[in-house]
C-alpha cells in the first residue's frame, strides 16, 4: 500500500535541480512525479520514480544527498468537494498531514490522485481504509501512470 519516495536536499541556488532530474534520465529512470519546497537555503526536492532503489544509487552517485520515506498514494474523487471529503476521513481519524502533492496520474473527469506524508503510513492506512478511503498500491500508481 505505501510508496516509497525520495527526499533530496538541495542548495538553494540556480541549477541544483537539474543535477539530479538528468542523472535519472540518464539512468532511464521516469519521474512519476515530484514536488519542491523551498527556504532561503535549501530546498527539499521529492520524487515518485519507477524504480525508487534504483534511482537512490543513481542519485547517491551524482553526489545527492538522498532520504528514504513511505507515502501513502490517496485516490480522490475529481469533482468539487472530493478532496474535502478524503481530508474529512483524515479529521475523524485523528490523523495529522506531514505534507501531500498530487501525483498526474489520475483517471481524467474521475478520480486524482494525491501523496500524503504520515507519521504512520501502515497506521494511517488502515484507518483512512476504514472510513472508505481508497489506498492505491505501487502496482496501481503505475498502472495508471502507464495508461
């Protein structure tokens, strides 16, 4: 159920997220998707890729300093209210949000879908299931991906 994303840290200057974007490429590694937040500093770039054990090594040589978390892949219903709906299943489980991003891989005028950050994915999981939430495993996101 739960995906395995990279978090690379990053100088926060001009060019530093070209490093590690043509480092997978170049390794024929796809970025399924990716989110970057920032601070005066530093950036934290995330990554969903194909092959995340793969892509740690690649990246590890290129010199990136690279973290390891579990996220959970979220289906959301792609109509007004849907996201409102998944973060009311959040609420009723007492679950605090990390951070989320949306992965482009949902099922057009259907479904979205998002990555959430837990302290617990597994705990998170079985809860959010519990109030009809739809997990999607890696094997689904790349389905759909794929399509």
């Amino acid at each position: 159920m739960k995906l395995q994303q990279l978090s690379l840290f990053l100088e926060n200057r001009p060019g530093q997220i070209k490093l590690p974007c043509q480092a997978l490429g170049k390794a024929g590694i796809d970025i399924l998707t990716l989110s970057l937040a920032d601070t005066q500093q530093f950036g934290i770039l995330r990554l969903i890729v194909q092959d995340p054990e793969k892509a740690k090594k690649v990246l590890e040589s290129a010199g990136c300093v690279v973290k390891v978390n579990e996220v959970l892949a979220v289906e959301v219903q792609d109509r007004p209210g849907g996201l409102g709906e998944v973060l009311e299943a959040f609420d009723q489980s007492s679950l605090s949000i990390e951070y989320m991003y949306a992965l482009a891989a949902g099922q057009r005028g259907k479904t979205a879908i998002l990555v959430f950050r837990l302290e617990d994915p597994d705990a998170a999981a079985k809860k959010l299931q519990g109030r009809g939430v739809r997990i999607l495993s890696r094997e689904e996101v790349l389905a759909r991906v794929a399509a």
